[in-house]
C-alpha cells in the first residue's frame, strides 16, 4: 500500500538536488535556485499523471480539503454529504470552513450509497463529497447524476485512492475538484502533503490563494501581490515536494506490485464460501491497496479479526471498532467537543446529523475486515499470507 516502504535512492536524489539550493519555500528567492522548482514540478507531474489541468499542492490531505470547499465558495451553512465511512479529517475540513458534515450510509462500495445520498439532499445541500476508500472508488456514474438533477458541487476524496480511476478517468477528477493526500500511509507520500485537483482555472486560482494568506501570485516579487481574499498557510515546502515527485514517478512500479499481491491473497480466500468482497463500480480501476472482504455476520467479522491477528497477519483494519474511520466512533463529534465555540446554528445541526441512526452502514462495516497490501511482500510471502489466512477463515465459516 504505501510507497513509504520502498523509499531509495529516487527520494534521495530529488532531496539532495533541493539541497544543493537551501531552499526550502516553494515561493521566491528564484536567483538562488538554479532552476530548482520541485513543488512546481510536481504539480506538472500531478496533471499530467492524473489527468487535469491545474493541481496545487498543500501540506496534508486535510488542508487539501479545508482549501477544496472554501476555493469552491462552500460556507457557513451548507451542508455536505460525506459516508458514515471516511475519516475524521473530512468532517474536520466541512466544520472548518463553517459547513455542515450530513452523513450518507456506505454500502458494499465502501463509499456512498446512491440512494442514501439522495435521501438526505436537503435545500441547504451544497455539495457532495464521495470518498474514496481502500483503493476502491465510488458509483460515479449516480454521483454526476445526483449533482446534475440537484445542481450541487462535487468534490472527490481520492486521499485513499491515488492512482484509482473509474472507466478511464483518475479518481478526483470528475467533479468541480478533488483531493489527494500524500502523507506515509498513502500510495504515494511526500512525509506530510496534498493536493486539490481542478479543471477549473477559477478554483485553482482561490485555492492558491487560500493556502497562501490569499496572495494573487500575480507578480514575480511577492510583495507586490495583492490580496483579494483572505487565506491561510499550507503551502507545502520544496522538502516534501522533493519526496513526492520521486514517488509519484514510480507509481506504476508501485501499482503493479501492488495488484501483483493483492491478487495472489485475494486468489488464496476468493472461493470461501460465507465470504463476499467489497464492490467496485470498475474493477480495471482499482490500485489493490487494501483487500477487503465481508463476513457474514459482525460475531464472525471481531472473531475473524482476532484470530487473523493471532495467526500472526499484519496490517489488518476492522474499521468499524478503530477512532479514526467510522462514525460510531467519533465520540468528540457526536458530543459536541470542541476547543472553540461553533456558532449556535451549526452546533445544532452538527449535532443533530453526527448523532442520526445508521443501521446500513452499520450493517456493511460490522462484517468488514481489510488487509492493507505491502509493497515489499514477496509474491512467496503474498501467498503464505494468503495460505494463513484461508485456513483461518475456512475453519471459522466451516
Ligand atoms: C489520509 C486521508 C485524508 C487526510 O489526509 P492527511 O494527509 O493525512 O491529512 C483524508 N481523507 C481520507 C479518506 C484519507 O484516507
């Protein structure tokens, strides 16, 4: 799954290359730089890997979000529909421009159930939010169909996804934006980074501005530039740039080992009878991050889950007990813990949708188990894996 693991020699050289310059802002100084641009590089590599015209950098996957929905006008307010499955830093960036986080049951895709979305569209509905998750993508199809019947935004979270794509296209470029996340546990990494992705020359512009205290980048000489808009800080630096661009130029190495192991475990477990995988609105599409499979019930999914563990398999997730992924979880969102104040209006409506009943998803991720898929697994590895793992599962379904 991530690209972390195979860091060598590439990170090395693009790091040493930034080196040689000391400089270390994306912005400025451009004299002392030799031509070294590596933030700027990356986004031309970004585009061209991905597929859109304009991509621009930030320091997470987080602030990539924050930027996406305030570049794209979302405020005070609006509601955003995201899945009961994601990750705290999607509510986290809808509260942060002073939206609302509405919630959407999953359903076998690991992402949003069409229906379920229609279903909490609203007159405040301002945007959707699709994300994408382990690798997969969502129903893209009804999603564009949703924001055409009901005039909204669509903004992809292709953090978990980097490198998916949904009949031809890269995942995050099918809606107004997208967003990616390069931190370690992601496909690609640059340590800590992210990207909003557009086709929009407009977006692009606002979210540039956004992570720079709203700079117009209208000018060579920074101090000239003149600020329409306020912003904040996230621009990304030439370090972690420097990273990224050496990774997301072995993407398809990583890919194809990637898949390569994937395939072997999920050839290992894919007869069992009692046991179902997650669905994928285009299989040629999927990275193979993570394989993720159903168990009939939740009792067998926690037993599963344990005695996976204690047969010695790493790298596996029951997303419906951990802090991070599953809203039955987020405690700090459903009691209203907050360091600052939110406004009265959007603590109400926060509360109300964070602590709604949602026996689907619920359904869906308590039978849910996944294996994030390493990189350095040999394919004989891969297969000893896949071996433990069938023998524990067929003696648990038996
Ligand atoms: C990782 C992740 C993020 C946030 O990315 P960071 O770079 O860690 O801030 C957002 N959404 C999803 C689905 C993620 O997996």
């Amino acid at each position: 799954m991530p690209g972390y693991e195979l860091f060598g020699d590439a990170e090395r050289k693009e790091v040493n290359d930034m080196l040689q310059t000391g400089v270390i802002p994306r912005y400025g100084f451009a004299a002392a730089r030799n031509g070294v641009w590596k933030a700027a590089e990356l986004e031309q590599e970004i585009c061209k890997t991905f597929g859109c015209k304009y991509a621009l950098l930030t320091t997470s996957g987080t602030t990539a979000l924050t930027t996406a929905l305030a570049a794209l006008g979302i405020g005070a307010g609006d509601e955003v529909i995201i899945p009961t499955f994601c990750f705290v830093a999607n509510f986290e960036a809808i509260l942060g421009v002073g939206a609302i986080p509405v919630f959407a049951d999953v359903d076998e895709t690991l992402s949003l159930s069409p229906e379920s979305v229609e279903n909490a569209i609203t007159d405040h509905t301002k945007a959707i939010m699709p994300v994408h998750m382990c690798g997969g993508m969502a129903r893209m199809d009804e999603m564009k169909a949703l924001r055409e019947k009901y005039n909204l935004l669509l903004l992809e979270d292709a953090c978990l996804a980097v490198g998916a794509s949904y009949k031809g296209k890269s995942l995050g470029t099918m809606g107004h934006a997208g967003v990616y996340s390069f931190d370690i546990s992601k496909m690609i990494t640059c340590g800590e980074g992210g990207a909003v992705i557009t086709n929009d020359e407009d977006v692009y512009k606002r979210a540039r501005a956004y992570t720079d205290h709203g700079h117009d980048h209208l000018e060579n000489d920074r101090t000239a530039d003149t600020h329409t808009h306020l912003g904040y800080n996230y621009r990304i630096t030439e370090l972690h740039a420097a990273v990224g661009l050496a990774q997301i130029r072995r993407l398809n190495e990583f890919l194809a080992l990637q898949m390569r192991n994937h395939n072997i475990i999920h050839d290992a477990i894919k007869d069992m009878p009692g046991l179902t995988f997650r669905g994928l609105p285009d299989p040629d599409g999927y990275t193979g991050a993570y394989l993720s499979f159903f168990l009939p019930g939740e009792i067998q999914a926690r037993e599963a889950y344990e005695q996976l563990k204690a047969a010695g398999i790493s790298g596996l997730h029951y997303w419906y007990g951990n802090n991070w992924h599953y809203i039955g979880r987020w405690q700090h969102l459903q009691s209203g813990s907050w360091m600052h104040r939110l406004y009265e209006q959007q603590k109400k409506q926060v509360m109300h949708y964070s602590n709604l009943a949602f026996p689907m998803s619920d359904s869906i991720m308590s039978r849910c188990i996944s294996i994030g898929i390493s990189l350095l697994w040999s394919d004989a590895e891969a297969a000893e894996i896949g071996a433990k793992m069938g023998a524990v599962l067929s003696k648990l379904l038996a």
